[in-house]
C-alpha cells in the first residue's frame, strides 16, 4: 500500500538530499507542494476531474523511491540529432547526446541546473504548473527530482527534434519518481520535441511527470509525446502550457502501454494570435486505462485550438476523454473547435467521455463531437467479400479509423515514426489471435 | 426620390467614399458600374443603414427626408429595398415565414392592414410564378441549401412582395448563368414603373443588356468619375476599366 | 388555476396585518407553522388522510433527506437555501383570496399576456380573479372528465389518487424517482402536497391532451408538486405542464417531482413550457426550479418524449430522463432553454439504455442574453447489455450580448461496442449579417431576434402540440426583450 503518508515520510527523508536542497525558495516551494498533497491526499471519483478514473489500483502498489539506476544498460539508437535519456526519473548522461545545438539553446538535466544556475529557473519553475488542487502536481512539486530543461533564445529554431527517451525500470521493488521538465521558448524560437517513455522489465513503476512550457511572442513549438511505459506501470503527467501573443502549440500524445495513465494537458491562450492544437490517439487493451484530459483556456481575444483525439479499446481496457473549452469574459473573435471519437472492439470495453464548453463570450464559434461505437459492419464484409481474411480487415480498418488523426502530426518524421508504432502494435495484436 | 450629395463614407477608418453626388428621379433605372473594390457595395449598405460604415460628410435626401437618420427596418417600410450580393441564410426559419413577418412587419409600418394567411399565400403564389420560385423553396429555411441563383430569384420574390418604390440591385448577376440571368432581369423589368425607382450596381455591362438603364455612372477611387447614357455601358465593356486608373485586382 | 399556491409572502404580510386582498380564512388552521419536522409531515399527511404506508414513507424520506448534502455540481450560484424559513403546508387559497379584478393584478403581467394573445377570460382565469369564469372552466372539465370516464382514463390530483385508486400510487410512487434520489427530490417525498395522477388503461388512446388547465380539482398544488403518470400496455397520452402564461409565484423553492412510466408498447409524450417569474431586471426574486423528472420506459417497444421550453425562473435545475429498461424502447427529449438578465438554467437530460435496440435522441438550444447563464448539462449511458443502443445529440447555444455564458456540458459512458453514440455541439451568437438583412427587409430589432431566434429552435417547437407551439413561440421573443440595442 502506498498511503499519502508513505509520500510524506519520503519527503521528509529526502529533503535534506533532494537537487537543489540548499535553495530556500525551492525549499519554501517543496514544502507549499507537500502541504498541499498531504490536505488534498490521492483524488477520488466524487471529484469532478476523477469521476472516471480511479487510482486506488496505484494506492494498493508500495513504492519505493526511485534511486539513480545506474546499472540498466539499454541500447539506445544513436542516430538522433539531440538526445537527453532518464532512467527511473534521473538523467544518464552516458545514454545521451546533447548534439549540436544552434548557439542560444540550452538543453540540459534539471539537477544539473540546480547545481550550477538554480536562479535561472525562478522565473518558471512553478509558474505554469498553477496549484488548481490537483494532488499528484503538488506531489510532484515537492519530490522533483529531474527531467529535462530546454530553452530556446530568441529568434532560435531547431531544426532536428529533440528526443528525450524516458525508461522506466523496474526491478524487484516497484519505485515511484517525479519528473519535472521547463520548456521555454522565447519571442520567435521554433523546436520539435519528442518525448519517449518506455518500460525497461515487467514490473510496476510509477512515473508521475509536470511538463512546464513557456511560448514567447511568435514561437513555434512542436511537442509530441509517446507514452509505452510497461504494462504493469502508472503514468500520470501533466503539462502546463502558457501561449504569449502570436505563438503556436502543437501537441500529439500517443498512449500505447502502462495499466494507468493519464495525460493532462493545460493550456492557456494568453496571447491575442496565439494557437494550439492538441491531438491524441490510444490504442489498449486488457485491464488498460487510458485518460486523455484536457483543458483549453483561451483567455484572450483572437486565439484559435483545435483539437482531436481517437481511440481503439478492445478487452476489458478502459478510456476517458475529458476536454474542456473555455473561452473567458470579453475573449472575442475565438475559434474551438474539438472531436473525440472511440472504437469499441469489445462488450467489455468502456469509453466515457467528456467534452465540455464553458463560453463567457458573444463572438465565438465552438463546437464539440463525439462518437462511440464499433467498426462499421458492412465495410468489415466488404473487405472480406473481397477476400481478406477477418482480422486483417479488421486491422486495415483500425487503421483507417486511427490514420486521420495521426496526419494531424505536421512533423513528417515523427507522423511516420508515430504510425509506425501503432502498426507494430496492431500487428502483435494480429500475431497473438493467430 | 433619392438625392445623394457629397457623400463621404469611411470604413474602419478608411475613406472608401470621397465625395458621391448622385440624383434619381421617380421612374428612372440607374446603374452604377466599377471595378472591384471602387466602393459600390458599400454605396448600397449605406443606402442600406448598414452599421459599421460611418458617414463623415454629406447628405442623403429619399423622398425628401433625410435618409440617415433612419433605422434599417424604417428604410424598408419606406420602400428603400437592398437586393444583397450575397444573401443570408438564416437556418430553421422558413422563406415563407420570412417574407410573411416582413411583409406584415412594412406594412404595419406603413399603416396598412396586415395580410392575413389566404391573401399573403395568394400573393406570393402570384409573384413566385413569375420568377419560377417552387413551392419547395418557399418552404425551405431562408437562403439555406440555395443555389447561387435560387437565392437571386429568392431576393427579386422578396422585391416584388414587399413593393419597395427604390430597389438597389447590389451585383444581382454576380454567379448566374445567362438562363437565370434572364429569369432574374425579367422579374426585375416587371417592377419598373413610374413610381419606383432602381439602382442597379454590377461590373459588367451583362445584365444592363436585359435592364437596360436611363443613366449609367462609372464610380472608381470613391467618386463618380463619368456619367452618361446606356451607350457608356458598352463603352466600358470594350475599354474597360483602365482609363479610370483602376486595379482590376483590387 | 394551476400551481399557484399561497405565497410565503402573502402570509407574512396577512401575519403582519399587511395583506392588501385581505384573507378570510383562519390561518392558524389551514397552515402548518413554518419549517420542516417529523410533526409537520405528519400534519400534512393527517390533512390529506393519508393511508399509514404513505405517511411512513414520507417519514422515511425525512429521515434520509436531512443525512443529504446539497447537490453542488450545477453551474449555478445561490445563496444557501434555509428549509426553516418555509411553509411547507397552506390550504388551497379559496377563489375570495385572489384579486378581485383585473384592476388589482400587476399591470406588468397584464402587459404580458396581452403579448402573448391570450383572450381577455383567460387572462382572469390566469391572474387568479375569482369570477365566473372559474364556471365556465368548470363545465369545460366536467366534460372533458365525462369524455375520459367513457375510455377508463383515471385522471385527477394526486391527493383523490391516494384515496380512490391506492393500489395504483403504492405500485408506482417512487418506482421512478425513488425517495432517496436526490435532495430536492427526497425533500418533495417528505412533504409533497398534491399535483396530477394519469393512469391510461392498456390499449387506450387518451382521446385529448390532457393538461392542468381541465384538472380543477387539483389546482394549487404548490411548490411540492408530484405527479405520476402511468402508460399501460399498448395506450398513448400526451399531457401539456404548466402554462404559457407566466404565473407570478414569490416562492423561493419550487421542488417537483414527476414520475412516467410506460409499459409494453405505451407512447407518453410530456410538455412543458415553463414560465415562472424569473426574478426582475436586476436579479431580485424569483423562483427556484429544482425539478426532478424521470420517465421509465418499462416495457418492450414503449417511448417516452419530453419537449421543453423554459424561459422563466431564476433558477433552473431539471433534467427530465429515460430510463430505457423495456428492449426496442425509444427517449427523446427535446428542449429549449432561454435565459435573460441574471437567470441561470442548469438543464439537460438523462438516457440510460439498459435494454437492447434502445434509441435516444436528444436535442437542446440553449439561448442566453443578459447577464445569464445557460448550461446543458446531460448523460448518455449505455449499459453492457444495451446491445444496438443509439444516441444521437444535438446541442447549440446562441449567445446575445457579450456578458452572458452558455455551455456544454455532456457525459458520454458507452459500455456496449455495439451501441452507438453520437453528440455534436455548437456555440455561435446571432450573426451581425443576419439582423442586419432581416432589418433591410423591415423588421425591428427585436422583431428580427425573435425570429431568428425562433428557427434556431424550431426543431425543438415543432414537437410542441400545436396550441403550445404559437404561444411558445411569441414567449421567446417576449423573455428575450431588452436584450439588444
């Protein structure tokens, strides 16, 4: 069992240890998030955000905090042009390769620049990831312990995407760790980063991330995401987005692995011109849970999103789509516009869904789908008629179903990295029916 | 009937009238041709009482009175009518019902009983007959699912029920065909009378051969830069606007 | 006339010796002291005679009413509710009590119904003047009750239910809504004081709208009305709430319950237009509506239809449900919900598809201007034996002004791979370019708001029977005045 007070007393062994522990306005921040964690304990289903997503099955796990694992040697494909690797939260410089980086760009580990520029992070660390009550941010607030740091000056732009490889290893013990990540791009920048988070073994881990992104005037951000954890781990992230005047978000999450994950995207259109657009695809099965929740706030004028995500559930998986759209006093001339849709391959699988508008203004066009259903009998028949065998039918039309979504990538490379994976996915799938 | 002087008209700040002076007697079909972007939509949606386009100087006399200080829904129970360039769609409400609230909406401003349901459906059988407007469109939503030439006729039934005595034709022939073209220039020749008055704003001298205008103005950069007969219409349909000094692609 | 009951400030002001219509009854008899205990649920059961089993269950809602919090997941903000500064008991307020002519009644309201068409006879009957034509409803309602005596439609306030037909009441009261369901609801089982009983035999077509208009008897049932209506095999009803008019009413609380049940291949379809006083320009006053409707559609191939159009209140909190136990069973609920100043509306609906085929449609227009607020708010669940289950949803909202919200808020659990769901929604304001073309062809302002705004509903009217749906239609354009310009 993990109670809110294993948290605690892991706090209170760790603080003296933790990076930046010197540091009184980090210590003062630690201890707002601990507080914070320990009123609010593990969310339940009578909060409006966990109605659908319950975590007793994370509670019913004993982690252990998680210690730099240095011993797990993973092969890892050298051919990207900037990689930063963590294991079990930590940063693994012997599994990374910074690359050449455009002067101007800082890419670095969290604890390193605790150690060496704690002030440079003043400015951000904490200031997008807002205390809106949600226990695990604060959790994570008091126990970071690393993740990436990317800064991208002014008028910058990265060409090659940026990897950062995320391996969660389990060992005989099941361990928990805190990543925390800084984006900030500043006035005219452009990056694509990928993140990558992967099992290394079969047993149960605890990933719980807060991703931070600041996007000056005009900059440009790409951010896509995989999440294939192991099948036995929870993956609880969110990512905190702050749009200035004219920039642009993208992001892509593609969930495939862990039991439980949930993926929290909040974004705030800060700026008059500023766009965002979040897309998602998940496919599970089994006993997975998958939940896809998202907040878009657009609080100013002229701001544009759209969003779509889809899914395919088969067994016993579960999925939840929460999307909000929020368009505040006085934010006129806004566009939002968002659709989900699931696939159900199974009589026990779940989707609930959703999708709300919160509107406080006249000139606005919003709107919101969603469907839930199973593949359209008649052309599964069709495609047999023709003399393909049933379960590749099936496959083809999953993949028909998943493929329009995943052109919402505009980074040709990771759209057909991204594909990929979920072809591989399918196509194991079709091995074990055999 | 309508009486413009001086007129000067700005849009978002910018100056798009600069001085229009132009006089329309009872009876009498005027045309008013131009490039794009010479300010002719916006003499019509001024005419119109459209908001957004502010008058900083001039005057416009309709009948006598002063047009400017009068509400949009005012003009048209006065018999100003706008044939839009682009009309409307207003989803859920039917054409029928349209035109019935409109029609009763003018004429109660005009002092006259309103119709009720056997003699408005009797007079807008007649008109639509004329202007080969189906039972079917009446009774679709307004302007929705229309084709480009449906929603011309739809606008010229809408003319011949509410009886305006001056009539602007904003690019009435833009999308049509030269089938519908006449369809609509016959419809709009039946409601030439002595007492009322039309305004007719196209780019091409097309539609002037079917209505066939007193007096044809040539509006470009905001004023009037010649006036004359019929024959000018031709004139610029061989030379153009060039001479005017305009950008076709403006 | 319907609904109207004894305002909590019409017997403080007699209380006070302020009463301007004077009452003649003896208060101290005919009304219970203020605030809810176990003595005034028996005090109200005792006045009705009501059977043990009824008073116990009531007693049984109490119990678990006061254990219950408030429901707070509305979008909606009030200021707590005090259950102890009510009555929750007053006779029926006899035909002296009301205003002894058209003079005496608000001129406002006058103004209103003048609006709305409404003859001269009915707007006395409306306004509550005690004249004769009470008389002429009466003869109206002897008749049609003859009429519906002849097909077996037992048709009558819920109090003569419980005496003449208890068999009936103790079968269906609460298989719907049961007493625990919710705080308003719990509180409407303890101390509910009349409304209607339908009970349409197998096989009957109810031969004419049935609605509280014809239903003398049970006039003024209060701000704790409970109705039940039960479709049985292969019979039809259509019953028409409430009244177009807007019925002054100063009670804060207005806690219905209403329960529908349909068996094998029963239809009931169930309007409303709602109209209560919605609190004035500034926000003072007004009702609360807090409403809890459920339709159960029990048996094979039956359908339950809800149509709503609510443009009064200060609050709204309803979400008329089907339950679509019965396979082949069909929902549908259809609503409009206009709200103006500083109303708020919190209203949507549930579809729970248990049995298997079942269909749902649902399809809302929120309109909001003023400083309101308007939220849908509803639930599609499709159950894991709802095989071939179908959703579709609709859902727009239209705002006017740029000081009022509208939202969206839907639940979608699907738990069948082979039901269906689908749910779209919109939120647009009204275009600049259509008033502005339905200016130039003549129309006012408000003119061209009503109507735009009335085909942006029309789906929604024109499942309205014929005689709601005109009214209805000039109501949206009168709780919409002042919103523009």
């Amino acid at each position: 069992m993990t109670e809110v007070q294993t948290f605690v007393d892991q706090y209170g062994a760790a603080k003296a240890v933790l990076p930046g522990a010197g540091l009184p306005w980090l210590a003062s921040l630690r201890e707002q998030g601990i507080e914070r964690f320990a009123a609010l304990g593990f969310p339940t289903r009578n909060m409006e955000a966990w109605r659908y997503t319950n975590v007793r099955p994370l509670q019913k796990v004993a982690f252990a905090p998680a210690e730099p694992a240095e011993g797990v040697q993973i092969a890892v494909d050298h051919g990207a042009a900037h990689r930063l690797s963590f294991v079990n939260g930590r940063f693994r410089p012997d599994l990374s390769n910074v690359g050449d980086l455009p002067a101007g760009v800082v890419l670095t580990s969290l604890a390193t620049v605790l150690a060496e520029d704690p002030e440079s992070l003043k400015d951000h660390l904490g200031a997008a990831a807002e205390d809106d009550g949600e226990s695990f941010l604060a959790l994570n607030t008091a126990l970071m312990a690393d993740g990436y740091v990317l800064r991208i000056g002014r008028g910058v732009v990265v060409e090659d995407p940026i990897e950062m490889l995320f391996i969660g290893a389990a060992s005989d013990k099941s361990v928990a760790y805190h990543l925390r990540n800084l984006i900030v791009a500043e006035e005219g920048s452009a990056a694509v980063i990928v993140e990558d988070h992967i099992g290394h073994g079969e047993g149960a881990y605890f990933s719980n991330g807060a991703t931070e992104v600041f996007a000056g005037p005009g900059a440009r951000l790409k951010h896509y995401k995989l999440q294939d954890e192991a099948r036995a781990a929870f993956h609880l992230h969110g990512a905190f987005v702050r749009l200035d005047r004219d920039s642009a978000y993208e992001s892509f999450v593609l969930s495939l692995g862990a039991r439980l994950s949930r993926n929290e995207i909040r974004t705030v259109l800060n700026g008059t011109g500023s766009e965002c657009f979040l897309n998602g695809a998940y496919v599970v099965a089994d006993e997975q849970h998958v939940d896809n929740t998202t907040f878009i706030d657009h609080a100013t004028p002229h701001t544009d999103s759209r969003e779509v995500y889809k899914g395919v559930l088969d067994d016993k998986a579960r999925a939840v789509f929460q999307g909000t759209i929020m368009v505040r006093p006085d934010a006129q001339k806004i566009n939002g516009h968002q659709l989900n849709r699931a696939l159900l391959l199974s009589d026990k699988a779940e989707i609930d869904a959703k999708p709300a508008l919160e509107i406080y203004a006249d000139d606005v066009k919003c709107s919101h789908g969603a469907t839930a259903g199973e593949l359209d009998d008649d052309a599964l028949f069709y495609l047999r008629a023709r003399g393909i065998p049933e379960q590749q039918a099936r496959r083809m039309l999953i993949e028909a179903f998943l493929d329009d979504v995943i052109d919402e990538i505009t980074h040709p490379t990771v759209r057909d990295a991204f594909r990929d994976k979920v072809s591989a996915w399918l196509a194991a799938r079709h091995e074990e029916d055999r | 009937m309508l009486e413009i002087k001086d007129l000067h008209v700005t849009v978002d700040g910018a100056e798009i009238l600069k001085g229009i002076d132009l006089a329309i007697a009872p009876g009498e079909v005027h045309a008013i041709m131009g490039p794009n972007g010479s300010g002719k939509s916006t003499l019509s949606y001024v005419l119109a009482g459209r908001d957004g386009y502010e008058v900083t100087g001039g005057s416009i006399l309709y009948k006598g009175e002063d047009l400017l200080e009068m509400a949009p829904e005012e003009r048209a129970a006065a018999g100003v009518f706008l044939a839009f360039q682009y009309p409307i769609e207003i989803p859920g409400v039917a054409s029928m019902t349209f035109l019935k609230t409109a029609l009763n909406a003018v004429r109660k401003q005009r002092g006259e009983s309103e119709l009720d349901a056997m003699q408005f459906l009797k007079l807008v059988r007649e008109k639509a007959k004329l202007l080969n407007v189906t039972d079917d469109m009446l009774k679709r939503a307004v302007n929705v699912g229309f084709s480009g030439g449906e929603k011309k006729r739809n606008e010229v039934l809408q003319m011949a029920v509410l009886n305006p005595t001056l009539a602007v034709l904003d690019e009435t022939d833009s999308g049509l065909d030269i089938d519908a073209l006449k369809v609509v220039a016959d419809g709009v020749n039946a409601l030439r009378g002595p007492d009322r008055s039309m305004l007719v704003i196209t780019h091409y001298q097309r539609l002037l051969d079917y209505i066939v205008p007193d007096r044809v103005h040539v509006l470009a950069h905001g004023r009037i830069a010649r006036s004359g007969g019929k024959e000018l219409a031709h004139e610029l349909e061989a030379k153009g606007y060039a001479e005017f000094g305009a950008n076709e692609a403006a | 006339m319907a609904a109207v009951t004894e305002t909590v400030e019409q017997v403080q002001a007699v209380a006070d010796g302020k009463y301007k219509y004077g009452f003649v009854t003896d208060i101290e008899a005919d009304t219970a002291p203020k605030g809810l205990n176990e003595d005034i649920i028996r005090f109200i059961s005792a006045k009705k005679n009501e059977p043990e089993w009824l008073l116990d269950w009531r007693l049984k809602a109490y119990r678990h009413w006061l254990k219950m919090p408030e429901p707070e997941w509305a979008m909606v903000d009030f200021p707590p509710i005090d259950y102890q500064d009510a009555y929750y008991y007053s006779a029926p307020k006899s035909d002296t009590d009301g205003p002894k002519s058209l003079d005496e009644v608000d001129p406002e309201l006058l103004r209103t119904y003048e609006k709305l068409g409404i003859p001269l006879q009915e707007q006395e009957r409306l306004a509550g003047v005690a004249v004769d034509a009470v008389f002429d409803s009466v003869s109206v309602a002897t008749t049609y009750k003859k009429k519906l005596e002849e097909v077996g439609v037992i048709f009558c306030s819920m109090s003569e239910a419980v005496e003449n037909h208890p068999d009936l009441v103790r079968e269906y009261l609460g298989s719907v809504v049961p007493y625990s369901d919710n705080k308003h609801a719990t509180l409407n089982s303890a101390a509910f004081t009349d409304g209607s009983f339908v009970y349409v035999p197998k096989g009957v077509r109810c031969p004419m709208e049935l609605s509280t208009y014809f239903r003398i008897n049970a006039a003024n049932t209060g701000q704790f009305e409970r109705t039940l209506i039960i479709a049985d095999e292969g019979s039809y009803v259509s019953y028409l709430e409430g009244c177009t008019a807007p019925m002054r009413d100063e009670n804060q609380l207005h806690a219905a319950v209403v329960e529908l049940v349909a068996l094998d291949d029963a239809e009931i379809k169930y309007s409303t237009v709602q109209n209560w006083y919605p609190g004035d320009e500034n926000g003072v006053g007004g009702i609360y509506n807090f409403v809890t409707k459920r339709g159960a559609c029990r048996g094979r191939n039956s359908k339950i239809s809800w149509t709503q159009v609510e443009t009064g209140s200060a609050i709204t909190w309803k979400y008329p449900s089907c339950i679509l136990q019965g396979d082949n069973s069909v929902g549908e609920f259809y609503s409009v919900a206009i709200t103006n100043n500083y109303q708020q509306a919190d209203t949507g609906t549930k579809m729970i598809h248990i049995g298997k085929n079942t269909s749902s449609t649902i399809i809302a227009k929120g309109i909001a201007a003023g400083k309101s607020n308007s939220t849908y708010r509803g639930l599609v669940k499709i159950q894991p034996g709802a095989k071939g289950a179908r959703n579709y949803t609709q859902c727009d909202s239209l705002l006017i002004g740029d000081k009022c919200g509208a939202h969206t808020v839907p639940y979608i659990e699907s738990r069948n791979r082979s039901g269906r769901v689908e749910h779209e929604a919109t939120t647009a304001k009204i275009g600049e370019d259509q008033m502005f073309y339905c200016q130039q062809r003549g129309l006012s302002e408000e003119e061209a708001v009503a109507l735009i705004v009335n085909g942006f509903c029309k789906e929604v009217l024109q499942e309205l029977p014929m005689e709601f749906a005109v009214e209805a239609q000039k109501l949206v354009g009168i709780s919409l005045e002042g919103s523009v310009g």
